[in-house]
C-alpha cells in the first residue's frame, strides 16, 4: 500500500492535525545544545504522518521540482536528526530519511526502513489533567530509554509523535526519565481536510534498507566523516579534521541509543 501511494499520488489526505513542540538535548554533557522545534502530526482513517513544520513547508515545494544539486554523500558537517518522515500504520512503521541528515534541497537519496509498531507498553492507573485534558499515564521501555506518556482516553486517536503509537487515547506528553526528549501537545485540529505534497521527485533515489543497517551506516558517517571525505577524494584542511572531531564527541545524545 505505501509503495502505491507513494508511486501514484501527489498528496496524502488526513482528517486531523496534532501540533507537538519537541524539545531535545543533542549533547547529554551540555544542556545549552537542547532546543525546542515544532513538530506536525497528520492523522487519518488507518495511518498517520509525522515530521516538522519546516520540513512540511520545505517538502511542498521541493517535491514538485526536480533538485538541482546532485547527489551529496560526502560532506564534513552536523547531521541533522530533524530530516525524517514517519509514517504509523495499524502494524508497521515505515520512516523516511537521508542518511547524512541533509535535507531534499541538498540531497537526492533518501534511506527507507520498516519496523514492528507494536510498543510494549505499561498502562498505569495514574492520571492528571494536561493542558485541560484528562490523562492516563503510561510507561515504555524502548530502544534504550525509559518513556513517561500521557494520553487521553476521551479522544480515541491511536497516534502519537514520533513512533509512539498504540495507546488507547491521542499522545498529550512524552518524555524520558532523564529529561533530554520531551513532546508537548500545542494543538489539535480535527475534521478537517488536510493534504500534505508526496509526490516523490523523478531525481529521488529511495534506498530500502533495515534499521540496524541505516544506524550502523550513519555511525559510520558520524565516526569518520574526515577520513570518508579524503577517501572520496576530497582534501579538507587541518581545522575541518578539528570540526568534525568536534562534531563526533558532541553528537552523542540520540532519541534511540545505537
């Protein structure tokens, strides 16, 4: 069904917008690098779409040209976790993303992985009004943090941001235990009909890969940025072999630890 859509039509309908804030903490040793994005939640009948406002601006206008910038892989900078597109069916995640964190504007390949969307969630009897809505706590262990969720059972949307779905109400908050991840609910629009551009470039390279696979790859990136960039023939100076060092030590806090 994804290949489908994605092949053979311009957009993707949805009935219902969440609008989350996503706080996040890129160095775990210095909490000057958390910053704060706003993040979109497209719900439908049977699947949901989540990725950041910027990117949906930036994407309905990319994905109807053709990029004219070639194909980067190679390049000595920060990668950027923001450049992803998840989509939450009733039994599969499937995520979108570049593999260097460049955005389409820059970039012509995007990486593709599935994964189960069944959570293991630990429902608790603990409840408390968020933003003037009746939650329910829940818990989840996943991926190498321990999750904090809030969710309303009186609206019986089974979406959440990021990958967290399945609970018996729509995600109001989630956070880790240790503070370095946190989405907020800042709105819901419901029964409306929203569109969001998927028609995918001509140019665009889609790379079916696994998770473990795309991680092991982007660490590879991440660890030897310097040395791929002279291997491709490249020849950076000595203060870029700095930045890139720098870069590697401080990108060390990832919402799934691999």
């Amino acid at each position: 069904m994804l290949k489908s859509v994605t092949q053979k039509s311009e957009v993707w309908r949805f009935k219902s917008q969440a609008l989350y804030h996503y706080s996040f903490q890129s160095d775990s040793t210095n909490s000057a690098t958390k910053r704060t994005v706003l993040t979109e939640l497209f719900i439908g009948d049977t699947m949901a779409l989540f990725q950041t406002r910027k990117k949906t601006e930036r994407d309905s206008t990319i994905f109807q040209r053709i990029g004219n910038s070639g194909k980067i892989t190679i390049y000595v900078g920060e990668i950027n976790p923001l450049n992803f597109q998840i989509l939450q069916g009733e039994k599969q995640l499937t995520t979108f993303e570049s593999l260097n964190g460049l955005s389409l504007e820059l970039n012509n390949e995007l990486y593709c992985y599935k994964e189960n969307a069944e959570l293991p969630w630990q429902l608790t009897s603990d409840t408390m009004v968020i933003h003037d809505v009746s939650c329910q706590k829940a818990l989840l262990q996943w991926e190498g943090r321990n999750w904090i969720v809030w969710f309303a059972p009186e609206i019986p949307i089974s979406h959440g941001p990021y990958k967290f779905a399945g609970l018996p109400g729509l995600i109001v908050r989630a956070y880790d235990m240790q503070n370095f991840f946190c989405f907020d609910l800042q709105s819901l629009q419901l029964d409306e009909e929203l569109s969001v551009p998927m028609k995918i470039r001509p140019d665009l390279r889609i790379v079916q890969t696994t998770k473990k696979d795309f991680y092991a790859k982007r660490k590879n990136l991440r660890d030897n940025m310097y040395e791929i960039g002279i291997a491709a023939g490249q020849k950076p100076r000595e203060k870029t072999k700095k930045f890139a060092a720098m870069l590697q030590r401080t990108d060390n806090n990832h919402i799934e630890k691999y």
